[in-house]
C-alpha cells in the first residue's frame, strides 16, 4: 500500500493538492433521533400515568429544549409535538 491510496490521495506538502473535508448529506431516515424529544416523551408519558406533574413539568421544559434546538425542523417537528401535547396533557390531568 502506498502513502496517496491509504490516505485519499494528495500530499500534505503540497497545499495544491489538499482536498477540504465535505460532509455527505444525510438523508431523512439515517438520522439520529433528537434525544431532548424522546426523553420528553418518555416524562410526559410517565406524566400522564402517574399523575404527577414533577414528571409532565420536566416534560414540558425538555420538549421546550428540543423544539429549540432543532438542527433539521422539518423532519423532527412531528416528534417534538407529540411530547409537547403529552406534557400538556401530563400538566391538565395532574392539576
């Protein structure tokens, strides 16, 4: 194995031949899933059963969170909605 073929190709001497880094794009379904969402998902869930509202209020504010940071709102809104109306729905029931 020669130098180029392990490492892409190019010398690092050589400022000519240096390729910049490009991310593949990713795609709708190879996405992580936003860990804010199902983890304010999961408190709302556990809101709602148990009627306590400590859980349906760390809900709200980690659905909050996430519907805030979102790197891709389009594909990630259908999600964070969801655990919003659960914490809601945790909040009303437990009030």
């Amino acid at each position: 194995m020669s130098w180029p073929s392990v490492y892409g190709g190019g010398d690092p001497r050589r400022p000519d031949d240096i390729k910049p880094y490009k991310r593949p794009p990713v795609r709708e379904e190879d996405q992580d899933p936003d860990l804010r969402s199902i983890a304010s998902l999961g408190l709302g869930m556990a809101g709602l059963f148990t009627k306590n509202p400590y859980f349906s209020w760390g809900a709200l504010f980690m659905s909050i969170s996430a519907m805030c940071c979102m790197s891709h709102p389009e594909v990630n809104m259908k999600q964070a909605t969801t655990a919003l109306m659960f914490s809601l729905s945790g909040l009303l029931s437990s009030y």
